[in-house]
C-alpha cells in the first residue's frame, strides 16, 4: 500500500487516475501535457485542497 492507500494499482494506472482528478476538480484540459515540475505542483494543491475540506472528497 502507498502513502494514498492504494493497492494494487500500476503506475500508469495511478497516474491515469490523477490526471482525470486534475481535469475534474482544477479544470486542466490536458494534464498529460505538462511538465514534471507543474504536474507535481498541481498535484500537491489537489491533495491540499482536499485535506483543507475545499473539496467533497478525501484523498488520503
């Protein structure tokens, strides 16, 4: 199990998984296509604004 609490799942399946949350939830068209850096940094302020309850959904 992972620090998200997943099993399981292949990286490529995780990542598929989070960039669909990203279009969902920060209305980024294509996540696929950003870089390293803006993915990460995107990535961390979907968790933050989950974990700060500015979401309705936890992803811990």
């Amino acid at each position: 199990m992972d620090e998200w609490g997943v099993n399981e799942l292949s990286t490529e399946d995780l990542i598929r998984k989070r960039n669909t949350l990203m279009r969902i939830a920060l209305h980024i068209s294509n996540p696929e296509e950003l870089d390293d850096d803006t993915w990460a940094q995107r990535w961390t302020e979907l968790v933050w604004a989950s974990r700060a309850g500015f979401l309705p959904f936890k992803l811990d």
